[in-house]
C-alpha cells in the first residue's frame, strides 16, 4: 500500500507550491516509508509515499503513460487478467506492477475501467490535455479517499493530516461535526470527514475535477436477485469465493502473514493460505495478540464463552504455521490511546485501536503484508444484531443504543434544536434509502438486506478505518479476503436460512470450514475481536480522564456539560450504563474514547463554528 495526496487549482499554475506538496506527502510517510515522488503540471501536483510489495524494483509513483499520470494507493488482484487483456489491445509493459497496468487500464478505457478491477484501491490520475482529474475509491472502502473542495480548486489525500500542510485548508469543527463525534463516534457519516469541508469519496463512487467543477458518481452499488442454487451449490460456490479471494491476495513479493484468533473466519483465511504455501514449499507464519494476565481475569458471558488462546495453539498446529503471539500490558495499551487516534485523525475505537496499532507494529518488524479474516461477520451476518427480532427491526443502529445516554453529555445549547435520536436515525435511514430488494419479499427478508446495508456502509467502514490507520502508521499493508465485492454481491442475496444454516450465525461459513480445519474450530460460538480482561486497565485510564479534566487546558468542556462530567468521575462511569458502542466498548472504553476526543481538541485544535 501506500499514501497518496494531491492539489490541483484550474485558476492557479501552483508552480511555487513545491514545499507544500512535499510537506502533504511527508505527512504521510508513514503509509509508504520505501521512496517518494512528486508530479507537477499546469494547476496540478501530485504527491506518493510508496510501500513497495510488488515488483519494488520498479513501479515508482506517480507514474506517467502519455497523457495521464496516476497516484494510486492499492492493490489490483486481477492484474494478470487484465494485463492479457491490455496486451491483446496492443498494450506494452516496462514493470510488473499493478500500478502500471490499472494506468493502462484508464488510458484504455478511461473511468470504465472501474468495472473491470478485482482489488482494493483508491487513486487519481491528471489528464494533462483535458485539465481534469479523475478520483476513484474501491467498492468496498478498504483504502481511504479524503477531499477538501474551495473555490476553483481541491485537496486530496489518504489521511487528513496532509490537509494540515496546505494553506488553503483551516481546521474548523462544525456543529454537525461535533455532534457526529459525541452520537456517533467512533463512526462517521459516509462521506464525512467531521473536519468542517472535508469529506471522502464513498465506497464504490469515483469522481472528476475539471473546469466544470466536482462531479461524482456511484459506479458500483449492491443489488437485489433471485438466489437460484441449492445449498450444496451455494456452499460450493461461497466456498470457491472465499478460497478464490484469499489465494488472490496471497501474491506478495515481500514478506506476508495472517492474522490468526482462533475465530472461524481467521482460522478459514489462515488454513486456505497455510495449503497454499505448503502446495510451493513453504511455511506460513501466523499472529495473534493478547493481553497480560487475560487468563485470570478472564469471566466467560454469553457475547465471549472462552478464551481464545488455546483455539490458536490448536489451529497452529493443525495447519503447521510458525506462530508468534503478542502480550501487551495495560500501561502501554493505555498509552497507545493518543498515537492510536492521530494515526486515524479522529477518536476511535479506543483500545480496540491502540491494541492493534501496537499489534502491527510489532508484525512490521518481520512482515510487510498480513492477511485478515476481518469483515465476514457483515457480509454473511454474524453479529447478534442479525440475529434478535429487538435488534433487526430497530430503529437506528443496533450496535448504538446509548444515543440518549450520550446526549445527556452533550453541553447546553450543542444540540440546537435538533433531536438525537431523529440525528442518529437519519443517519441509519439515509444509508437504506436507495435499498435495493425484490418484489414480493417479506418484512423479515427486507429487514436482513437493511441490516446488511448498515453493517456494510457504517459497521465495516469503521473496522476498516482502523485497520487501515492503525497498520498503515507502521507501513504495514494488512488485506481483507472476505471484503472481496464477489463476496459481497454473492452474500446479499444468499437466503437467510442457507447463511444461518443450522440455526447458527454464519452457519453456511461454518459448513465450508468443516473442510479446512477441526470441526470443534469451524462450530465453535463467535468470539470478538480480543479485549483485555485485566481491571488494571480500566484503572489506569480512569485516571488519566480525571487527571486531563482537572487540567487548565482541558478542551472537553467544549463539547459537553462540565457537571456531566464531573459525575461521570464522582461515580466513576457508572452513571453511564449503556455500551457506548457495540459490546466491545463498555465503561474503560468510554473513558477511553473521551481521553481520545480531548487530545484530539487540543492536538489537531479545530476553530469551532458553533
């Protein structure tokens, strides 16, 4: 993978810009440590930080193919298709990377050439005789597309940070963004950047600056029709998919791994990819985190009924991977809050972020690319919410039922006049609103597909934000098989009787696991990504909350009630007794995530506009 950023002002030449455009793309460096370019036309610069993984000899960014010059942060897993097919066109190639051939793609097809990609990208490319530049995210929003528009020009960037380098762009938070962070956060709006102007280019859209303006388009979107095949042939077509996928995404010419938990879905890719290399004559190596003194403070409940280390140990060695597993303490998970959100440029997950910007920084020190089961649970419906009546057919978000609680928190007069449950509610409804479903489906049947909009456009979105972020800050690339759009188009319209086959969550995943791993592993119940179990964790950051509060700098106050906070201390969150997102983040959490949104305040300092 690596960091794109760009500038491009039809009223301005932006020929005494060179600092800027550098400073943009050392901004994030972090995103592509292996070498560095610049491009500069007419109104026009670009920027690329590379991580080299394919053909690192060659390759360099931007790269130029007669008219059109491309930055591109990605990885195309259908590149030798496509490459015979530019051949046979009369097309030639100097490398052997994706990138060259994805510009061949444009030049030949221009923006249609969306339709043709297997892979997970987003990338610009300036056409020097028209002026314009054309703007394209994955379908799945794996890799990150940020734009700030002004008049006559536009930024672009993979993280916000590069905004900060460029003097057409302030820092503003406005009341919409404010409220997206306390009601929504660690989740945002599609599209929304929360910074006051800046917004992201869509999963599946693509967009063309030019003398016109700014234009975009949905080039891709889910769609309803008739599952014809009977359960063998959808297990037998699923099962292809997903093997399909993860042996796509296995081409490396650096150093790969996997992600191993125990869980089904790691268990599936890691098994898949550990054939694979044995099939060459290799060994696969596997990774799993956890947590100091997890095993005695470890309580089974119904959401997490076991641990997950002794179903790594087993999974290791029934696929014969060189495994190494990674302890983190509470200290440095606690210290990690901050480096964790300025890797994301916003608040997040709280430990769930800081664990794994420290997981992948220890991966990085062997491996350049890691291998993930993440992502299975939207597409072929995991969670509890696909599961309970009371959460299908809620209103709003199901993992975000502590909207009033949050908005109890919220300092007088923020809301202005508008209502947060309608505030979340719309949010929900916007993404639904264009549902595609077929006539004649019942109520049940409709409400699994909004559900699968939910959990694709926000849920997903969010865990791949942090993925994306949290290894990206180390430079290391991390590829998600199941968020595979075939997959993705395939699961959408799979009855739900064949995915909970058996009457259990992704029970048709399960089916086809049965012939890669142990029966036990392919049936055993869905754990969640792994949490510390230890209450020195909770401790320390209760402190470090009380500690910033009493602080003549703090920030927060800006944004909530000084007396709701201060009984959130006297009580020590107990006052707050909804998650405050999803079952992964409870009372340490939300201490977590407000320590995260008042260094936010103060490092990135945004001038509020409310």
């Amino acid at each position: 993978m690596c960091g794109i950023a760009g500038w491009t002002d039809l009223r301005d030449s932006l020929e005494e810009y060179e600092s800027v455009i550098k400073a943009m793309g050392d901004a994030i460096a972090h995103r592509g440590p292996d070498a560095a370019g610049e491009f500069y036309d007419r109104g026009c610069r670009l920027a690329h930080r590379r991580l080299s993984v394919i053909d690192p000899e060659n390759g360099a960014q931007p790269m130029t193919y007669g008219q059109y010059t491309i930055v591109y942060n990605g990885e195309l897993y259908n590149t030798p298709e496509l490459r015979r097919k530019l051949k046979n066109l009369g097309h030639t190639f100097d490398t052997a990377s994706d990138t060259e051939v994805l510009l061949h793609s444009f030049s030949e097809w221009g923006g249609d050439c969306l339709e043709k990609l297997n892979g997970i990208y987003a990338f610009a490319v300036w056409d020097r005789v028209k002026r314009s530049l054309f703007m394209a995210r994955d379908r799945a929003g794996v890799k990150p597309f940020f734009y700030y528009l002004y008049n006559g020009g536009m930024l672009f960037a993979s993280e916000i940070k590069a905004f900060f380098k460029n003097p057409r762009f302030t820092p503003a938070l406005s009341r919409e963004g404010a409220l997206s962070l306390v009601l929504l956060g660690p989740a945002r709006k599609g599209g929304c950047g929360v910074f006051d102007g800046v917004e992201e280019l869509r999963p599946g859209e693509c967009a063309v600056f030019d003398e016109n303006g700014f234009r975009k388009r949905i080039y891709w979107k889910l769609t309803a029709a008739p599952h014809t095949e009977s359960l063998d042939e959808t297990a037998e077509h699923l099962g292809w998919l997903i093997r399909d996928s993860t042996e796509r995404q296995l081409v490396s010419d650096v150093p790969l791994c996997t992600f191993l938990s125990g869980g089904l879905d790691s268990s599936l890719i890691s098994a898949i990819a550990a054939k694979k290399y044995r099939d060459e004559g290799k060994q696969l190596s596997t990774w799993s985190i956890d947590y100091k003194d997890n095993r005695k403070n470890f309580v089974a409940s119904a959401f997490q009924p076991d641990e997950d280390a002794p179903w790594i140990v087993k999974m290791s060695e029934f696929i014969g991977s060189e495994h190494t597993n990674v302890v983190i303490d509470s200290p440095a998970l606690a210290d990690a809050l901050v480096p964790a959100m300025t890797a994301r440029d916003l608040p997040g997950m709280a430990d769930v972020c800081s664990s794994l910007y420290l997981f992948c920084g220890e991966v990085k020190k062997r491996f350049t690319v890691a291998v993930s089961g993440e992502c299975a649970d939207e597409v072929l419906g995991g969670y509890p919410w696909y599961h309970k009546p009371e959460l299908l057919y809620a209103e709003g978000f199901p993992w975000a039922r502590s909207t009033a609680r949050r908005a109890e928190l919220l300092r007088p007069g923020l809301l202005g006049g508008i209502s947060p449950a309608g505030y979340v509610k719309d949010a929900a409804d916007s993404t639904v609103k264009d549902m595609s479903y077929l006539d004649g489906e019942s109520r049940e049947e409709i409400a699994r597909r909004r559900m699968f909009l939910l959990n694709f456009y926000w849920f997903m979105q969010t865990l791949l934000d942090r993925k994306d972020r949290c290894s990206m800050a180390h430079g290391l690339e991390v590829r998600v098989p199941f968020c595979d759009h075939r997959i993705a188009e395939y699961a959408y319209n799979i009855p739900w009787e064949m995915k909970a086959l058996n009457g259990r969550e992704k029970g048709l995943v399960r089916r086809i696991a049965e012939r890669y791993m142990p029966k036990d592993v392919a049936w055993r119940k869905k754990s969640p990504y792994p949490k510390t179990h230890n209450p020195s964790y909770g401790r320390i950051v209760f402190a470090e909350f009380t500690r910033l509060m009493s602080e003549p700098g703090c920030r927060l106050t800006e944004l909530l009630d000084k007396s709701r906070i201060g009984e959130l201390i006297s009580t020590e969150g107990s006052s707050f007794s909804e998650n405050w997102y999803g079952q992964l983040m409870t009372t340490p959490q939300m201490f977590a995530y407000l320590i995260q949104l008042e260094m936010w305040l103060r490092i990135y300092d945004p001038a509020l506009l409310f």
